[in-house]
C-alpha cells in the first residue's frame, strides 16, 4: 500500500473528473506502463479500480480519470463528492492487466467514452516507442469528452479520431477501420459493454483473430442471480469441502473458514482472485477471461462465478 495526497483535482468533461496522486512522503511513485492500474482505497472501506492516464515515464504522480456514474455502486461518487485536493488516500502499486504487446506492426486503439484513460496513455507510449498506431476515440458529445485538449495538443493529435454521436458524420465505421488486419497487428478496446462488443465483433467479422484482441472492461453487468442453486468446493491441499449456497459468493464463504482469496473489483472484472480449477465446471460470470479461457475452465474467478456441476476443486 502506498499512501498518496490528491495534489489536485480537475473537471475535465461533464461528470468527469481527474485526481492527481502523489506519494504523500514526497517519494517517486512506483514505475508504470501503459494500460496499468491502481486499486484506490476510498473513504468509508470501498476498494476501487482506475487505470492510470497520465504519461508512463512520469514518477512524481498518478493521474486516474473517474466518470461520475448515476449507477455507481459507491465508488464514483464517493470520489466525486469527498476527494477534494488535500486528501490523503491508500493505494496499491500499479499493476497491468492490459499491457501492450511488444512489437506489433500496427495498433488499433478504441476508447468508449471514460474508457479513454488507460487508451491515453497507451497513445503516450506507442508514440514515445516510434510505433504505428491509430486511436479512435467515441462520446456522445464534445462535453462529455475527456482529455480533448490533451489530445488535441499531444504530439500525436493527427493519429487521433474523435467520434461524436451528436455528429453522425464522424460516426466510428468500425469495419472499415478494421479491414485486412495483419497477422502483427494488435487491437485494444476500453469502454461500456456494448462498445465494446460491437468493436470486437467488427474486428471479428474482417477476420482479425483472438489472440490480436485485447480488452479492459470497467464494470459488469448486472447478473441473473435468480436460479442460483448451491454447490460445495474442495480445497484440493487438504479436501476440506463446503457448501456455497445460493447466496454467497465462493469467496464468502471460504473467507468465513478461515481461507482468504485476495480480490479487488468482485465482479469478475480485474482477475485478482483468480484461481485454479482441479475438477468441476465453473460458471463463468466474469469478464476478465477470454472465451478461450473459459472454455479451459482449468480457473475461475471466485468473487462471481459460481458452478456447473455439484463440486469444484480448487488448487488452495
Ligand atoms: Fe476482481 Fe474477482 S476480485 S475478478
């Protein structure tokens, strides 16, 4: 954990904000790379996830960009309505579940309203490594859009297309962007769900294969709890086994015998509370897998998903 002081705290589009992080003993910050992020301790317990926005070389500072979402499960608005500048506040270190992949010939870049941030720093990046890239950047306005004059100003600015539903002439043709991929280009998409969806399955349908589509979702969905049963897990170290009824996650109830599963977002979004599957199916809730992953269902993500048949061992 790290403790940082808010050195300042900027509006940046309509509902959105920018806190500036500093280590509050004056020390560098961890180092960073594009697409990382932080989990910030708020006030009141919450733990939250911001992707890191700022330029990747910096160490005196993080930069997190936060939506003020009227389906906030707390996070937003608490940030929204109690960090001010001044405000002390733990963090984690940085870390990178969205990292850029080495080398590629082309980057293709899809930021879906405040899905910008960890997209912005990728573009700061790319651009410091020389790199070919282009970033398309969709809102529903210029209001709501964050970071316009930075980008407008970045050295990169004519690598940048911004797409405004309130101009259906800059409408994101997502297809034509993403004809003829080759075999070294990479895509990589950040915003709300069906954004995103309609991007990968454009990017699918001109034949652009799994492994050259990256993605970071924000938040989950909400899931149908409605016909949860129960199921028992087993640890497969010493076999204990317990039942996981229909409403209590598997992280719960193992954090109610004493065993504890580090997790962060509890959605199935950030992937800490990963963990190996020894037999059984999980039901897949999560969003941090790919499908090729979940098909394995060698792993899972216990703060969500859940079973598909009676038991699940796991490697604890
Ligand atoms: Fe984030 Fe489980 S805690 S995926």
């Amino acid at each position: 954990m790290i403790e940082v002081v808010v050195t300042s705290r900027k509006n940046e589009a309509e509902g959105i904000c920018s806190y500036e992080l500093s280590c509050a003993l004056g020390n560098h910050l961890p180092a960073f790379t594009a697409g990382a992020h932080i989990d910030v301790h708020l006030p009141g317990g919450l733990v939250r996830q911001y992707s890191l926005c700022n330029h990747p070389h910096e160490r005196h500072r993080y930069l997190i960009g936060v939506l003020h979402d009227p389906a906030s499960r707390g996070g937003s608005r608490c940030l929204h309505e109690q960090v001010e500048a001044g405000q002390r506040l733990s963090i984690s270190e940085p870390r990178n579940l969205f990292a850029l992949v080495p080398k590629a010939a082309r980057s293709v870049l899809f930021a879906g309203g405040i899905g910008i941030t960890p997209i912005l720093c990728m573009a700061e990046q790319l651009w410091l490594q020389g790199d070919d890239f282009e970033l398309h950047y969709c809102v529903r306005s210029a209001d709501r859009a964050a970071f316009l004059e930075r980008l407008a100003s970045a050295p990169f600015a004519s690598r940048v297309q911004l797409h405004l539903d309130e101009r259906p002439e800059t409408r994101l043709d997502a297809e034509r962007v993403l004809a003829a991929p080759g075999p070294q280009d990479h895509l990589y998409v950040c915003g709300p769900g069906g954004f995103m969806q309609h991007v990968l399955d454009s990017a699918r349908s001109q034949g652009w294969p799994e492994a050259q589509l990256h993605r970071e979702y924000f938040a989950a969905g909400p899931v149908d709890t409605r016909n949860d049963g129960s199921f028992s897990v087993k640890l497969g170290s010493t076999g204990q086994v317990f039942e996981v009824p229909a409403d209590k996650t598997v992280v719960q109830v193992l954090e109610s015998h004493g065993v504890a599963i580090a997790v962060s977002c509890e959605q199935g979004v950030c992937g800490t509370c990963l963990t190996g599957v020894l037999e059984g199916v999980p039901e897949h809730r999560d969003l941090y897998l790919t499908e090729d992953e979940q098909a394995a269902n060698d792993q899972f993500t216990p703060c969500c998903s859940r079973a598909r048949t009676g038991m699940l061992v796991l490697d604890l």
